[in-house]
C-alpha cells in the first residue's frame, strides 16, 4: 500500500475529528466516542505511513503528497 495514501487519509480523518470531538466536549454529549476513534485510527494511520516510508513525513512536504495524490 502507498505510504502516502496511508498519510493522507490519516489526515483527513484527524481533520473531520477535531471538530466533531471539541463539539462533543463542549456539549458534554455522550457520543464522544466515535470522535476518539476517529482521532485513534487518524493518528495511527499516521504513525503507519511515517514508519513504511523510508525518512517519513515533515510538516512542509503535506502539500506536495497531496498534490502527487490528486494528480
């Protein structure tokens, strides 16, 4: 599997988490779970992609494996 793709998706789904999570928290809801999966899965997938590639991931190079994705 490509490591980007792993990291890519990672991020998105840490991306759709935090908001759901910080509304849940603020709400005192009781479905807060699924946001804390969503974050655990998110960052694992994360860590997956940062250990298959070979000098793994710097903050500045997001753009460029999202733009080597969508072409």
């Amino acid at each position: 599997m490509n490591p980007d793709l792993v990291f890519v998706v990672g991020v998105v789904i840490l991306a759709l988490a935090f908001p759901a999570a910080i509304s849940a928290f603020s709400s005192s809801d009781v479905t807060v779970k699924p946001a804390i999966i969503c974050v655990v899965v998110g960052s694992s997938l994360i860590v997956l992609a940062s250990s298959m590639s070979s000098g793994g991931y710097s903050v500045t190079e997001i753009p460029a494996i999202v733009m080597r994705l969508l072409k």
